[in-house]
C-alpha cells in the first residue's frame, strides 16, 4: 500500500535563532546526543545559508506569521532546496 504522507517541497521561509541553539544544546547535551542546524540554498541567490527552522510559504505567506517564537529570530529570507545538516 502506497504511503499518503506528502511532504511539502519548498520553498520555505527560513529562520536562525541563537537562542534555538542554545536550548537544543543544552537538552542534547544531557542525552549525548549532538544538535544540528540546518543549510539550505537561499531562492534568490543561491548562497548557503544555516537555518535553525523554516517555515512553508504556501501556509505562511507572509513570513511575521510563522509560528516560531524565539525573541532574537532573524529573518533570512525564502529557501528552496535542502543542502545538509550541520553540527
């Protein structure tokens, strides 16, 4: 039987917070396990950039309605393609 899950292929709104990483270090950390950001390649130019979420364009049109709610969120623009994840 044929799975039914879809997953959205991009592009995406992308997001970097350090206190993301902050957090996710400290509860990895406990576990022995390592954190990771993310890359992704940037629509408008192609640059790689690390990402710490993103978030659907096609559900979130505008990117102030995404629901991540880090207070020092930076905003870095749309992404389409998953490049790797880093460490």
């Amino acid at each position: 039987m044929e799975s039914q899950f879809k997953p959205y292929n991009g592009p995406w709104h992308a997001f970097y917070s350090q206190k993301s990483v902050n957090m996710e270090n400290e509860v990895f950390s406990r576990h022995k396990k390592k954190n990771s950001t993310y890359f992704y390649k940037k629509n408008a130019t192609n640059e790689i950039i690390e990402i710490t979420s993103v978030f659907s364009t096609e559900k979130f049109a505008n990117p102030d309605n995404c629901p991540y709610y880090f207070d020092d969120k930076v905003y870095l623009g749309i992404v389409d393609k998953f490049v790797r994840k880093g460490y």
